[in-house]
C-alpha cells in the first residue's frame, strides 16, 4: 500500500492533520512527554509499543483519553497492543522481533504516516527498519537516540550490524549529545542531523524562575539508584563510607533504587551512623524528586554509557551540583561548576563528592548551571527546536 506524500512546508499544512507513527516505550515518561510537547499542534499521533511493559505511563493514558476536537493533536493507541506487548516481547526474544515488525508494518501500510518516528533505537529502530523493507514507497523514518543506544551498544558485533543498517535507512537522526551525532555518521548516516536537544522535553517556566535555595538550607547527598547492567550506584555508596566522616549533618538519600542498591544503602546507614533514606524506582513523582533535588549540596549519578543524564540536568536547573560520569555527555553541559567522573574507582569517585561539596559552597555555581539549563533545555527552547523534526 502507498504511504501519503510527506509535505514539504510546516505542520498541519496537509490535507488534514499530519500523519506521525511514532514508536516507543509506552510506560516511559520520556516517550510520554515528547509526545506532549505537540499537543497544540495539528498532528495525528499514531502509538506503537516497542517494547515490553506492564503499564501504560499516566501522561500517554491522559493524551489518548483528551477530547479530540480537531484543532490540536490527536492520540491514537489500540488497547490490545498495550495490553500484549510483554508477551509479544518476549516471544520475539527467540523470533528476532519478527511478529512486532508485521504488526509494525501492517500498521503503517493502515495509517499511511508522513513518518515513522522510532524513539530509541534497539527495540524500536530495529523492528522499524525490518518492518519499512517491504514498504514502497515508504513514509520518511526519523530515529531518536536515547541514552546508551549507540555509544554502548555499537560495540557489541551483533547490534553494530543492526544498527549500521538502522542508520542506512533513516532519513532523519536525533540524538542528545553532539558525541552522539558523530557516532552515527562515523557508523554509516548520511541523512538530516536534527536539533540536539533532551529527548524528555525541557523545564517550564515555573521551575526555572523558583528561587534556588541557599548552602545552609540543602542538607542532601542525593544518589541515582541504578545498580546493574551500567548503573554503578553501589560504587557511590561504598565511596560515602569511605568519607562518612566529613559528612556530619547530611543527610543520604538514594532513589530509583533496586534492591542491592537498597541493602548497600542499609550496610552504610549501619557502619557509619549517616542518616540515609531509599526510594524504589517511579516511587517519586517528578515534581517530588524536583524538590529532592532543590535540597541536595550535590547529586551523584554514575554509569558506564549514558546519553544526557537527565537526572543531571534536573540536578542543574534545581541548584544541586552534579557528580557525573563523563559518559553522560556531562563536558557538553559544565566545566568547573559540577565534576566529570573518569574512573570508577571507589577512590576516585569518594574525592569526586568531597570536590562537588566543595563547588556547592559558592553560589555562583548554581547561577551558572541554572543558566545553561535555562538557555539549553528549557521548555522553549526544546519545544521550538522539536517543532522541526516533522517539518
């Protein structure tokens, strides 16, 4: 079946709304909250689950359900495909995605889009490639790189090859990080650089103007809780013990947080007296973790890949001074007013906190962050830089 002929002028120009099928994680609030920044514009957004997952995330469930009346955006998401995706997922662990590659094609050959936007690139990009062979002529692909999905994944023999072809046949790239960018042209992309810009939206108004509280009223070590896979979170928590005793008055406080990152948080609480509090994973709402990071002297976060942080950057706008692995893109975002972590070294990593509660004893340090977050991610500034990526 032919796809529609992709407009060439602005949104919504067509005969009728434009037509996007963007692909995804739809419990993922990174998804959610890309497809939210459209919501004023006239666009038919059509959902496809890339992956596995047992909830959809409330923001996508409050777009889907908003009343269509014509003049903004619309979201479209079958019911039955949500509640299978786990299953189908897992059945293609031994089919190599080849049942969500027809449904993905039948679904464009249905809806006929102006794009295929896959936002991440392993489950998503993947099975979007595989399922836009057989189309012709096919609709436009745009790929979106989340975090680690070429910086950690290019070095495995058997995702490289996917991910060359994946690059191949794109026609539209998006990444966070200008590392990112230079990654995929080295690998074989010869299409349209978009906008770098965080994939999770930017930071409103509100946040942003809110007064940064002073040195004295932040009593916080906060630690990003992933351990496993990439996370190193444990490697913070041991690096606390080594320094416990230059941390009379603070409080520790991990979140995300699976359960050995839980039981080092109990081991470090018990051998040093420091008061430490865990979050599990999506315990905290945003605007909450918001606040955590509004009392936090500084934030800690470490990862062998990452794209942008963007516990990193909620760090920055909120006045907490980041303690970052460099594999966070982190010299694209600071210099001397957070500390780039390059070895994961239990020493190494101690020194990096007492040097970023060093940095948090002059405010001008949060100034300065603050300021770049508002010039490079705020909510403006990434919703006029989205705008173009369907143009």
């Amino acid at each position: 079946m032919m796809a529609r002929s992709p407009g060439t002028s602005g949104l919504g120009e067509h005969l009728g709304a434009l037509r996007v099928l963007a692909v995804g994680m739809i419990d993922s609030v990174h998804f959610a909250r890309w497809l939210q920044i459209f919501e004023n514009e006239k666009i038919d957004f059509y959902i496809f689950a890339s992956g596995p997952n047992r909830r959809i995330h409330p923001l996508l469930v409050d777009l889907v359900k908003r009343p269509r009346d014509g003049s903004r955006a619309t979201y479209h998401l079958k019911p039955m495909q949500a509640k299978f995706s786990l299953l189908v997922w897992l059945i293609d662990k031994v089919l190599h995605s080849r049942i969500r590659s027809y449904w993905l094609r039948k679904q464009i050959e249905t809806v006929e889009p102006d794009f295929v936007h896959a936002l991440e690139l392993q489950n998503a990009g993947y099975a979007a490639a595989e399922a836009l062979e057989k189309i012709s002529p096919r609709p436009r692909l745009i790929i979106t790189n989340y975090g680690s999905d070429l910086f950690w994944f290019s070095r495995f023999p058997r995702h490289l090859e996917k991910i060359k072809k994946l690059l191949v046949a794109a026609d539209r790239y998006s990444a966070e990080c200008n590392r990112d960018v230079a990654l995929a042209q080295q690998l074989g992309f010869s299409g349209k650089i978009l906008p770098v810009v965080p994939n999770a939206g930017g930071f409103s108004k509100s946040v942003l103007s809110a007064e940064l509280a002073l040195e004295e009223a932040r009593t916080l070590i906060l630690v990003k809780g992933y351990q496993g896979w990439v996370g190193r979170a444990k490697i913070a928590v041991e690096a606390i013990r080594v320094i416990a005793n230059n941390l009379a008055g603070v409080e520790v406080v991990l979140y995300s947080c699976n359960r050995s990152t839980m039981a080092a948080a109990r081991g470090l609480a018990r051998l040093t007296g420091l008061e430490v509090t865990t979050y599990k994973k999506n315990q905290m709402t945003h605007d909450e973790m918001l606040v955590l990071f509004s009392k936090a002297k500084v934030y800690v976060g470490l990862s062998l890949s990452d794209g942008i942080s963007t516990s990193m950057l909620e760090a920055m706008a909120m006045g907490a001074i980041p303690v970052q692995t460099s594999t966070a893109c982190c010299d694209e975002w600071f210099d001397a007013t957070g500390v780039k972590v390059e070895d994961l070294s239990v020493e190494v990593v101690a020194d990096a906190i007492l040097q970023g509660l060093y940095l948090a004893n002059d405010p001008s340090n949060r100034n300065i962050n603050r300021e770049t977050i508002r010039s490079k991610a705020s909510e403006e500034y990434v919703r006029d830089a989205a705008l173009k990526f369907y143009r």
